[in-house]
C-alpha cells in the first residue's frame, strides 16, 4: 500500500483541516467539527472517545487522520499537540452588537494578525520555492482571476512588471478562456480563487496546462478542482463565507503570499530586479509635485 503523504508541509494541522474541510465526507466533517471545537480534548483522547463524541464509527476517524496524510491516529495527535504548543488561540474575536470602538479596532486588528500568522503556518516552502523558480524561468507570465480575486491579480501584475517580468493579467471570463487558448509551453500560469471552484477558471487552467505551461494556483483549498489541474499550490487560509466573498482578511493572506514571493524574486535576481525598479521608477518621477 503507497504510504500517505502530508497534504502540504506546513506545520499547523488545524489550518490544514479548514483548508480541506468541503472536500471530506459527511463522516469526516464531523470527525473534523469535534477536533476543532476542542482541540485540547482530541489530543486526551483515544480513537473510541473521538469517534463517541463525534458520532461515527472508530475506522472514520482512521479514514479522517489518513486523508489528511497521517499513518494513522497516534501521529495526528502529535501533530494537533504541537499545534495547541505554537498556537494557542485558533479563535478570531468576533464582533459583538455590544462592543464599543475601541473594541472592534482592537479585535479588527487581531484578526488581521492572525491572517498573517496562518498564512505562514499554511504556507509550503518547497511549493514556495518551486512556484519563485518557475516565475524566474518563466518566457511569459499570465494571470487570472475573476471578482476579487482579479483584484490581487492586478496587483500581482504590476509588482512583477516592476521586477522586469513579462506579464499580463486578465479578469473577464471571456479574456481568460481565449489567452490560456494561446499559452504555450515555456509560459507560467498563475490562477487565484479562494474557492478553488470558479469554473471561469477552472477551465482555463487545464486548458494552459494541456498547452505545456506551467500552471500555479492559489487558493484556500487543499483538495478543490483547481488544484487537481496546478502543478504548484499555494495555499492561503480563510474563514470566508458564501455570503463574504472577498473578504479583507482573505486579501491581506493573499497580498502577503505574494509580498513573500515577490520579495523572494527580488532576492535571487537582486541586479536584473533593481535595474527594473529604478527604469519603471524613473518614468512615473515627473507625475509626482
């Protein structure tokens, strides 16, 4: 039997189930549901008081532990333990009708704290590295996204045209499906949906990818359609509801992935990225008072 292998190398395991949650089956959602309203009482307990309190079967919660990439039941305890040592809040501060200004500024901002510190727990530095390397190598660079998340591919485009890169970005439906018809081999794709789910560009992607380009998506979810046509995945936490598309904290983990990424870029290319920077600096100069 092929051993199982860790969805993504991050070290927060709580984060990982959020990030795979729509994709479990309905036993596993309430395995997943028991873990996360009390994660300190599934460390203490076996896989029977687990499986009691979860209301399924002991092999449910083996099924749940493997298909987050664990051997089994022992090792996904350690893992949730380490996570209770290096983050001991999970919890956003939710806003309540009773407080005062202070009160939301302070929670707003916590909130936002925690976006960032998820993201670098979600985050795959091998998928990472693989993802700045492909960029670097990249003949073209294409970027899609629809609704908010053209948004980020906006502001995706403009830092690495400032780094000196080929890129486009595009975020009409119809604009996407016909350049992905045109990508080619030697091009890199990078698709952004929180969902994973937006067929606008679903289907484009595996489009690019049957060209030959290299396709990299990022998104909130491990096990969503748009992962099973990228060859790198980015993944970025989210508490997004149906009803919350877009989301402020969903673009901030956004923004800061690709802050790190650019950043990455600036690092290993320091004099072709610096010589870019001061040309596309220098031409907006006489804009400015």
């Amino acid at each position: 039997m092929k051993k199982a292998r860790r969805l993504n190398n991050s070290s927060n395991t709580l984060l990982m189930i959020s990030s795979v949650y729509s994709s479990m089956t309905k036993a596993e959602k309430k395995v997943a549901d028991a873990v996360q309203n009390n994660p300190e009482e599934a460390v203490l307990s076996t896989v029977t008081d687990l499986a009691e309190t979860a209301g399924v079967g002991e092999t449910s919660v083996i099924r749940f532990c493997r298909a987050l990439g664990f051997r089994g039941y022992h090792e996904f305890k350690l893992s949730i333990a380490q996570d209770l040592v290096n983050v001991p809040n999970y919890l956003n501060g939710e806003i309540d009708e009773s407080d005062n200004t202070m009160d939301i500024v302070r929670k707003v901002t916590m909130n936002n704290e925690n976006i960032l510190k998820n993201t670098l727990d979600l985050l795959d530095i091998e998928q990472m590295t693989r993802a700045v390397d492909a960029i670097i190598a990249a003949d073209k660079i294409y970027i899609y996204g629809v609704g908010s998340s053209g948004i980020t591919a906006l502001d995706t485009h403009y830092r690495l045209m400032r780094l000196g890169m080929k890129v486009e970005a595009q975020r009409d439906a119809h604009i996407i499906a016909m350049s992905a018809a045109m990508v080619q081999k030697g091009d890199v794709v990078i698709g952004i949906s929180t969902s994973g789910s937006t067929k606008d560009l679903v289907d484009p992607l595996k489009q690019a990818k049957e060209n030959g380009a290299r396709v990299i998506c990022l998104t909130s979810h491990a096990k969503s359609p748009i992962t099973t046509n990228a060859d790198i995945v980015l993944l970025i936490p989210t508490r997004e509801m149906p009803f919350q598309g877009g989301a402020l904290s969903t673009k901030m983990a956004q923004i800061h992935l690709l802050d790190i990424m650019s950043t990455l870029i600036t690092t290993l290319k320091k004099s072709e990225t610096n010589e870019s920077i001061r040309k596309t600096a220098n031409a907006v100069a006489d804009k400015l008072y």
